[in-house]
C-alpha cells in the first residue's frame, strides 16, 4: 500500500535535508524568538517579522539544498563577478548611512552587497582551487590571496572593517583547506605583525578606539566604553540561572545597546544564566560538528572547501559575537547566527547551510 500523498509530499521536501542540522537549526531559531521577545519588550511585531525572516530562511535554504553542487560550482565565477559589480557600484553611487557608504538602491529594494560576497568569495576560490586540483603551486596561492583581497579591499574603504576582517577569514579558510604550506602561514603571520604599525596609522579613529576600548573600557565609560561595559555586567549578573525570561535589568531599564542584535547575547544571559548559556553553546558546537562530519564525507575537493568554509566561518561569527559581549574582543558588529534579529543575516546563513545539506546528499557527482 503506497503512503497517503501528504506523506509522499513531506518526503519529497526532506529528500535532500539533514535531520540533525535542521533540528539544530530549528532549536536556534527558536531559542531566538525567545529572547528577542524579550529584548524587544515584548514587540511582538518584531518577532512576527523575524518569524517571516526565518521562513525566507528556510525556503532559501530548501532551495540551495537541492541545488547539486557541480552546479553551485558553475555558478561560483558569475556570482562572484556580479558580487564585485555591486560592490564597486556601492563605491560609485551608494547610500551613505551613519558615515559608512554599505547599501546599494536597486530601485525597488536596498541590498548590501557585502553579505552576498560571503557566499561568492568562498564559491570562487573553491571553484578556482578545484580547477588546479592537478597542479596546485605558489603561484595559484597568490592568485588566490589577490582574488580575496580585490572584495576585501573594497569593503574595508566602506568603512566596515568588522564584515571585512569576516570575509577574509572565509576566503582564507578555503586558501588554507587547499593546502597551503605551514612556512608560507607563518611567514605571512611574521609579516603580519610586522605590518601593525602600518595597518595602525590607516585604520579610521572610531576603529582605533574600539581596540583602545578593549584594553580599557572605563577610560570612555559613557562613550566608546559603553557597549563593552553594559555587555560584561549583563552577562556577569546573570549569574548561574540567570534572572528570569523577561526580567533583565539591564535589559528592560535600556541599558543594553543594540540589544535585539549585535548584543542580543548579552540579554540571553542575563536572563537565562550561565547553566543555559552552556546549552547554547552546545547547540552551537553541535550544528558545528554535524558540518564538519559533512565537510569530512565530502568526495571533491570542491565540495570540501566550500563546506570547510562555511562551518569554519559560522563558528567564527559565534565566536567573534560571544567574544565581542563578554569584552574580550572589540566590538565590530557582528550578530549572533540565528539569534539575532535580522533577515539579511540569516539569509546567507541558511543559505550556506543549504549547500552543506546539498554536498551531504549529492555525494556522487559527475566530472565537470
């Protein structure tokens, strides 16, 4: 007897999905929606809003999971090239918000191109590393470091140093999945300390302050100091079991900034304490070793470099916002995937978890 036709349509949808990292996904997303609406007040508009951002999510997720990658890989050079016309078209004619040039006007709709090169930058040097997978050398390295530091760049004169310092880190993840020589790492990490003083004297003065701010937040306690140091006293009075969902006083007497995005973190464990904090962070983990147990089964080398990307660059973007909230790394801006509200954000990240369910259930593909 053949199974009733809902049942067949369920299966036809999950046929390419991973159960645990959509489980580990969905009690993210949910653990989200908890705490913004707290952080919110209570404005359940806005948590209706990220309902509906998550539901995009999804669908976009859905449908790059069935996507086989050999045609990701097609994609990897057009995507890239139309992520780098955007940017240089942020650079000629974008809008200038709060002193940074970031968003672009397409008519109906704004984008900021910088989310859709986290995705391109690490598909193009995958598909590049693949297509000399027979004779891979020094000189493929270089070109590699010059295609990453061609949107890095750009970026960077934006300002948006934080999204930047990102990006790179993707595509340098893939440069080091490929292979790279442990000489030539550190070689370049001598020459990058080397090169402080330098980079130093061209960051921008809000910039350097942020790293000024981590060594010494009460020198500016009402100004730059301040996120750093509401931060750290809502995640350290939450204490062991936190104060209670809805009870944050830091939270609720505003003392929180952005507290709905780049520092929703610091209203979770305010509120919920450190016991459930350690929850969080081994739902984390989890989604993060589900992907690396995807990027280990993967049977080409492109589809082990973009899937090593995307793990390693969502465990950054984790690591880099705890970081930020507790006070032991600047404040650049970065929410916390899948918690944070945000529809642009989670986008990309669904997105990039739908090519992992897509590496993971495409494993046999043909030579292209």
């Amino acid at each position: 007897m053949s199974p009733p036709l809902f049942q067949r349509i369920l299966q036809y949808l999950a046929r390419h999905l991973d159960r645990g990292l959509i489980i580990g996904l969905i009690m993210l997303m949910a653990t989200g929606l908890i705490v913004l609406t707290s952080a919110s007040n209570g404005n359940y508009m806005r948590v209706l809003s990220q309902l509906l951002n998550m539901t995009v999510a999804f669908a976009v997720m859905w449908g790059f999971a069935n996507i086989p990658p050999h045609y990701l890989m097609r994609l990897a050079l057009p995507l890239f090239m139309i992520a780098c016309g955007l940017l240089l078209g942020v650079a000629v004619a974008g809008d200038v918000v709060n002193g940074a040039r970031r968003w672009l006007h397409l008519g109906v709709t704004r984008i900021q191109p910088s989310e859709l090169m986290k995705i391109a930058l690490p598909l193009m040097l995958a598909w590049y590393f693949n297509r000399h997978e027979a004779s891979l050398n020094t000189r493929n390295y270089i070109t590699a470091a010059l295609i990453l530091l061609f949107p890095v760049l750009l970026i960077a004169r934006q300002p948006d140093l934080g999204t930047a310092l990102l990006i790179m880190a993707s595509g340098c993840y893939v440069i080091f999945l490929a292979g790279l020589s442990w000489r030539i790492i550190a070689g370049l990490a001598i020459s990058g300390v080397a090169s402080l003083p330098f980079l130093w004297s061209k960051m921008h003065n809000y910039q350097q302050q942020r790293i000024l701010t981590l060594l010494d937040p009460s020198e500016d306690p009402l100004g730059s100091g301040y996120h750093t140091i509401q931060s750290t006293i809502a995640v350290g009075s939450g204490g062991i079991l936190g104060k209670g969902w809805m009870n944050g006083t830091q939270t609720h007497l505003d003392f929180i900034p952005e507290r709905t995005t780049d520092f929703i973190f610091a209203v979770f464990a305010e509120e919920f304490g450190l016991f459930v904090n350690l929850i969080l962070i081994t739902l984390f983990l989890f989604l993060i070793a589900r992907a690396l147990v995807i990027t280990s089964e993967a049977t080409t080398l492109f589809n082990r470099l973009i899937a090593g990307a995307i793990t390693m660059t969502f465990f950054t973007y984790v690591f880099v916002n705890m970081g930020m909230v507790s006070g032991i790394l600047p404040v650049v801006g970065v929410p916390l995937p899948l918690i944070s509200y945000g529809g642009t954000s989670l986008v990309s990240i669904c997105l990039g978890f739908g090519i992992l369910m897509s590496i993971h259930s495409h494993k046999r593909l043909p030579n292209y």
